[in-house]
C-alpha cells in the first residue's frame, strides 16, 4: 500500500479532522507543513491536476492575502499557482493525496474516498 500524503495546517481545523479519519483508518501517511515548507510551483501544479480541478478553485478567498492582493484580479492559472507558492495561506486545505488521486478534506469525510 501506497503512503499518503496530507498538505497540513495543525492550526485549521478540518485539517486536524482529516489528519484524525487518516490516523483512525490506520493508513500510512507523510505530513507536510505547507506554511513552513510551501509547495514548489511544480509541486503545487501537480496537486491541481490530481484534483482535477482549475488552480483559482483552490483559492480561499476569505484569506486577507487573497483580499489585499488579488480581489478582483483576472490572473492567468501559472499566476495563480505562483501567487498560492508566494502565500501559501491562500491554498485550500487539508488536500490529501493518494497515488493518483487527491481530495480536498472540506468537509473531512472527503478523504474518505481515497481509503
């Protein structure tokens, strides 16, 4: 069985939630810190093409990052990744990677689908 990967923030919530289905499930599982060791542009454009999803719709747009810097701002996706490495807070979270497949922990029973 393939380790787990969980982008983490001890200090949210739904990320504590999702570590705790990981742990109760008994799967093997790396930890990564993404605001002390943010993801590289690589890295990060590698998890948005395991979800599948465009990189604004991993924005949290309530962060004031997001609010001082790019409210209203018609950025292209390389600019958006880039601007989610340079703050780190703006990245949704908890994101749970899985091989191949990755989910966004909102709500937590979402990992779920990967175990």
């Amino acid at each position: 069985m393939q380790m787990m990967t969980i982008y983490h923030n001890p200090r949210c919530s739904k990320s504590r939630q999702t570590l705790g289905l990981l742990e109760e499930n008994g799967r093997d599982f790396v930890v990564k810190e993404y605001l002390k060791n943010p993801p590289t542009v690589d890295e990060l454009k590698k998890v948005i093409r395991l979800l599948g999803i465009k990189p604004i719709d991993l924005l949290r747009k309530g962060e004031p990052e997001f609010k001082e810097n790019f409210k209203g701002k018609d950025l292209s996706d390389d600019e958006w990744v880039k601007a989610m490495v340079e703050y780190p807070k703006m990245i949704e979270r908890p994101i749970v990677i899985d091989g191949d497949h990755a989910v966004i922990g909102r709500p937590p029973e979402n990992v779920l689908k990967l175990l």
